[in-house]
C-alpha cells in the first residue's frame, strides 16, 4: 500500500452543553481551563476519543481504553508480545536478522492503527540480574513497554540497560479551546451508599462534587504531514478513515460528566492540499479559519486550496 500522497490539515468545531468535556485530576476533576478561564480539552483526551472511534469500526488499536478493551491484554507489554493480538514474543529477541528495530517498527505500523498514525514508544528495559548483552549492549530480556504515544525526534536507542524504539506519526492535532472563558457549574453530589454499619449514617467519603461546563463553542486543529507518513506506511486510504471518523468524535463515548449528546461535533473544516508539500502552510491554513462564539465560523479564501466543510453526525 502506497503512503500519502497529499498533505492534509483539519479542524474541528464543537459544541459542550452541561458536560465535563476534560476534567482535571489535579484540579478536582473540574473542566481544564487555561491561566484566562478558556477552556481546554488536551490532545491526548481528543487521541483517545479517536481510537475508541477507530476501535468501534474494526480497525485494530494497540493503546486502548479500560472500558474499549477488546483482547482481555492487561498491560501494552503483554499485547505487544501476544502472539494472537501482537507481534508475537519472538518479534522483540533482536537477533539482528529478522527482528531488528526498523523492522519491529515496520511490524508494528503494519499490526497497530493509531502507531502508524499517532506513533509510539517501545521501551524495554533488562534487570540487572538477567541481562544478556547481545550486540553492543542490545537486551534480550523485556521487562516492560512504554504507553507513551508521542515522540521526540529520534528513532532509536539502545544503551546497557535497554532498548527505546520511538515511532513519529503523522497525524498530529491540537488541544482545543473554547472560544470565549467558560462558566463551569459545580454541583456536591452522593457519590456512593455506605457499606458499613445499619447504613443510618453516611461517611463523609460518600459525598463529592460534580462539576460541568454549562455551554461553550471550541476548536481544535490537526495535520497530517506526508513525510511522516512515508515512515509509518500510513495511506491515503488511512486518512480518508480518519477524515470519516471525526464528524462522529463524541457517538458512543457517554458517561455521567459528558451524558449523551452534551457533545456534538457541529463542523469538520478539511484542507486536501495538491501535494506532499502542500500550497500553505499548517499555520496559514489553520489561521483563514476564525470561529465565533455561538459556532458560526468563516473562511478566508487560500490560492488553490479549497476546503470541505463536513457537518457534525
């Protein structure tokens, strides 16, 4: 399968109505907000809504949810090494033949989605005790794997202690913001029924706080860079899933802080420029978009660049 043919940009409107769209552990789990009162909702949270959506249509995903997992694989390390749901034990014995970095990542890429559209790092480090140093340094013995998605430049390490193969992926995209700072109600709630005594009395642990966003427009912008994508195999048959996916970001994804349809993606704004290249850069591109706060939005006209403007599912 050929890899990406055209440089893409996108962007994302939509819409919170009474609805926790991102909570913050360390903050109470009340909404995300920068140092201005916007809204926030990360990149990882939008990365994960993606692969549950990628999930949900068949397509196989190594990095999954708890409440998504489909292979009963209790950690990544033991996926990776799953001969049924990964690439098999014997796919990380680095014998420098068969089973060497590039081809792990190739393996890889080939096996999981979201590493060859998001990238990965697998990470494996060798106890003292065991090691068995093969060719200068490498280890044989894996103990563990990373979950990190993102990556720095770099491919590969390997020093006395283990071995770091870091996998960049094409598809990037943004954290979203609201358009204007959001009003955030927070409402104390029974969070459990006590189990101890004649249950007359509750246990302060039984109370809590429950906190919402009551309304707010927000927006968020991604790419797709071509050069990457020459590394990961990731195809223009890929991108079109991709493309496929986002008007639908928030079907199936309810829960008691973001109850169904409290999120709705309102517009998906698609930039298929006429090459690898690409006519303008993500900056320029992403800029003729300006998004106002009740949702309407408009286009600046770009020289050869005509977008398509998807509606939300």
């Amino acid at each position: 399968m050929s890899s990406l043919s055209h440089k893409i940009d996108f962007a994302i409107i939509f819409s919170v109505n009474h609805a926790n769209p991102n909570g913050d552990p360390l903050n109470g789990n009340r909404p995300r907000t920068d140092y201005d009162g916007y809204g926030e909702m990360t990149d990882v949270c939008l990365k994960r809504k993606i692969r549950d959506r990628l999930q949900e249509q068949g397509q196989t995903i190594f990095v999954q949810s708890d409440e998504k997992k489909i292979d009963g694989m209790p950690s990544l390390k033991s996926r990776a090494e799953s001969t049924e749901h990964g690439l098999g034990k014997e796919a990380f014995s680095f014998d420098g033949k068969d089973n060497t970095p590039d081809k792990i990542k190739e393996k890889a890429c080939e096996k999981w989605f979201d590493v060859r559209a998001f990238g990965q790092v697998f990470a494996w480090k060798t106890e003292k005790k065991k090691a068995k140093k093969g060719k200068k340094g490498q280890q044989s013995d894996i103990e563990e794997i990373a979950s990190d998605s993102e990556v720095k430049e770099g491919s590969e390490s390997v020093s006395g202690e283990g071995v770091s193969i870091a996998i960049r992926g094409p598809v990037t995209i943004q954290s979203a913001f609201s358009k204007e700072p959001i009003s955030i109600t927070s409402t104390q709630i029974t969070k459990s029924v006590s189990g101890e005594g004649d249950g007359s009395k509750k246990g302060s642990d039984t109370m809590g706080m429950k906190h919402r966003v009551d309304h707010a427009i927000y927006v968020t912008y991604g790419a797709i860079t071509p050069q990457l994508a020459d590394k990961t195999g990731f195809s223009d048959a890929d991108a079109k899933i991709i493309k496929n996916i986002l008007p639908k970001l928030f079907e199936g994804d309810a829960s008691s802080a973001r109850p169904e349809g409290s999120m709705a993606v309102k517009k998906v704004i698609w930039w298929q420029h006429n090459s690898k290249a690409g006519q303008h850069s993500s900056a320029r591109v992403h800029g003729s978009l300006t998004v106002n706060t009740d949702g309407s939005y408009e286009l600046q006209s770009l020289d050869g660049l005509t977008p398509k403007e998807i509606d939300g599912f």
